[in-house]
C-alpha cells in the first residue's frame, strides 16, 4: 500500500509500506476518503503545536494527521464481532495520540471508535462524522444550560466546525441562527445551510448589548480567538460554548455576570452517542457535511491541498489515497 508521512515540517513524503494486520479489537480499514481538519493540518504541515505548551515530534506517524475518514473493512482482528468484510465504517472519534493515522490507503484502528454506515453514503457525506461528533459536544454543554431549542444562537466563525455548528443548531430546534464571520462567502454558504442571517463581527453595526433584541441566547465559538469570545459574551443572554482551540485568555467582563449572568463554558466530553446522533442527522438530511468539501484531490498532492487551506480556498479537501 500507499502511505503519507510528514518526515519534518513542510515535507510530506509518499511512500510503500507493508498492509497492517489488525490486532486485537481492530479492523482493518481500506480508505476510500479522508477530509482534511484545517486547524490540525495547518499546524502539523506547519511544525506548529496544536496546543498551548505540546512539541511536535518528527517524523509523524504515519499517516497523521489524517483522522476524518470513512472506508470499508478488509479484515477484523481478533475479538471483533460487531463488523464483518466489505461493511462501510466512518471513524466517530479521533485516536491520533495511540495509532497511525489515516492518510493511507489502509489503517488498522479500534473497532470501538467506528460507526457502520450504509454502503450508499459517498465519502463526502460522512468522512467529517468526526468532526460533527466534537461540534456536538458543545452543544451537549449548552444543553446543561436549558439548551438551543427555541432559542436565538450565535456561531461566530463559519469554517467547517461552524458550518457544521449552523446546522446542529437548527437540527437541535433553534427558533434562529446566527452566522458572524469577517468573510463574505463563509456568510453566504452559512445561510445556505440554514442560518436565518450572517453577519461581520462589526461592533459599529453591532454594538454590545444582552438586552435588546439584537442579542443572542446561547452561542457557540468556533475561532478559538479571544476577542471573538468577548463579542459574544457582550451580545449572549445565557451561554457561550466553547470549541476552538483557545491559545490566550480571555477577558469576563464584571457586567457580564448579573442580569442574570452569561456562563462561559469550555470543552465538552466525545462520546459514542454524539457520533450516533451526527450520523442520525447525515442518514435524515438535517447535516449536509459534503457541503464543506469544496474538491476532492489524491492524496499524494496533499501539500497543494494545505495550501488551499492556508489560502482559505477551500473549507474543506477530500483526500482520495486510491487517485
């Protein structure tokens, strides 16, 4: 089989290795698409760690950072009886820190992290699952606040994780969303998606208020920038999630507590059920993820693919290891 690896920053290398063999608890996935996550990609190909205070030791892995994946099963290892040869799986849950990751053809990963999917789902509609499934861990936090249903919510930052916020709040019964977003295009796909409005973060056409009818209920951040935070603490009622990667702090206003107060709310649990619940929204339509892909390209170009993320050309890639 084919396989990527980046031997050091800036340098990915497509190369021959041996096909895995499942162990025990595993199956082994033949790859049929990999969407990139822009965030994880950027910083990897960049040599930049995700988090505040990580290193990033090169070589990667193989095939890291690749984890929004879909495929068919080739082989169970031993113990596994919930999958047989020639299902379709999508990966739910990422296990970037204990296995090879999928940008090659095939990977052996943990029967537990796979969902079965239907063998009519094309790769696009379902590779992201991943993703849903931690976006809808911010909404499992909201939840814990009274929940979106019924209610005016913000999403602030419309690439995929965004989009996908968009959709999981009307999906979740949101009376109204909100897009914000510096970026006309990210606005106008938003409202594609069901976002009643989308709007700039203009605090001149948007002043800080919790009381007028401007203001939003509950919000979501998908920036991870602090003074995206900050906008929408002054414009949220109820409660912000967070689900970008935050890298500085941010700022709670002493106003922001009465009246009654906003809560700030970090980072949710992944769990099995969130990934079932986004794979209920793909099968009914409520969760269009094929709507991020913007083109799909082999795999062994997967540095022209990085650069259309960094050039903000594209939301997401699908990375075909067969092309």
């Amino acid at each position: 089989m084919w396989q990527l690896q980046l031997s050091a920053p800036r340098t990915p290398v497509w190369r021959e290795a041996a096909v895995p063999v499942p162990g025990r608890g595993e199956v082994l996935v033949r790859v049929l698409g990999v969407t990139t996550c822009p965030h994880w990609d950027l910083h990897m190909f960049d040599g930049v760690p995700m988090h505040t205070g990580h290193e990033i030791q090169y070589p990667l892995p193989a095939g890291h950072p690749g984890h929004e994946a879909m495929g068919e099963v080739a082989a169970v290892g031993a113990g596994v009886t919930e999958f047989a040869v020639g299902d379709r799986v999508v990966a739910w849950r990422s296990n970037l820190h204990a296995s090879d990751g999928f940008y090659r053809q095939f990977n052996a990963y943990p029967a537990e992290l796979l969902l079965k999917i239907p063998r009519e789902l094309e790769p696009a509609a379902v590779a992201s699952l991943e993703l849903a499934m931690c976006v809808g861990s911010s909404f499992a936090q909201l939840a814990k606040a009274g929940g979106v249903a019924g209610r005016r919510v913000g999403v602030a930052g419309l690439g995929p994780g965004g989009l996908v916020a968009v959709q999981l709040a009307r999906a979740h019964g949101a009376a109204s969303v909100v897009g914000i977003d510096p970026v006309a295009a990210r606005r106008e796909l938003a409202i594609q998606l069901g976002a009643d409005s989308a709007v700039a973060p203009d605090t001149d056409a948007w002043p800080a208020s919790r009381g007028d009818a401007k203001a939003i209920d509950m919000a979501v951040d998908c920036t991870g920038r602090s003074d995206a935070v900050e906008f929408l603490l002054a414009r949220t009622r109820i409660a912000v999630a967070l689900f970008g990667v935050l890298r500085e702090p941010v700022r709670y206003a002493p106003e922001l507590m009465w009246g009654p107060g906003v809560s700030l709310l970090g980072y949710g649990d992944h769990t099995r059920d969130l990934g079932e619940s986004a794979l209920g929204f793909v099968m009914d339509g409520r969760l269009k993820l094929d709507a991020l892909v913007t083109c799909t390209m082999p795999m062994r170009h997967y540095a022209g693919a990085v650069e259309l993320l960094r050039r903000h050309e594209a939301i997401k890639v699908m990375l075909d290891p067969w092309g």
